[in-house]
C-alpha cells in the first residue's frame, strides 16, 4: 500500500546504520514529507550500548525519558505519521 506523503509531517526513528536511516529520510522528504530523524536508540554511549544489551531493565527509565523528551519537543510539529525502523 503505497501512502501519499505530499505535505506531511513525519517523525522518524532509526538506529544509526551505514547512514541508511538518511538515505530513508531523504527518499520520505523527495516524496514531500517534513522528516523529524531521531535515532531509536537514544544516541547511546558505548556503555549505554552494552547496558542495553545486558541490562535492558537498568535502561528503562532512561529510554523512557528520552521518549518523552521527543514528545515534548515535537508536539508543535503534530506528526501525521510516525515511523520507526528497526
């Protein structure tokens, strides 16, 4: 099902990875879309990572809180789509 993004807002998760999560943004924004890029993986730390990875319930509040930051800072720019790549 193909969307029409013409003139939409769309707020954007993706990890860091070979720069694909760009080469999607600016596919999403030549199709006319207003891109938000976040990276779903909350700009880990080295550390960060490997507590994920280990200790995923000692990371929550913090994955929690960066969530929440995200809403706040983007509640003016009212997503019409929210898209998450994983």
């Amino acid at each position: 099902m193909m969307v029409d993004l013409l003139n939409k807002n769309v707020l954007m998760f993706a990890p860091k990875f070979f720069n694909y999560e760009n080469i999607i943004k600016e596919e999403i924004e030549r199709q006319g879309a207003i891109v938000h890029l976040y990276d779903e993986r909350n700009n880990p730390t080295t550390l960060d990572k490997i507590f994920i990875r280990k200790f995923s319930f000692l990371m929550k509040k913090k994955i929690n809180n960066f969530y929440k930051n995200v809403v706040k800072q983007e509640c003016d720019f009212n997503p019409d789509v929210v898209f998450f790549v994983s």
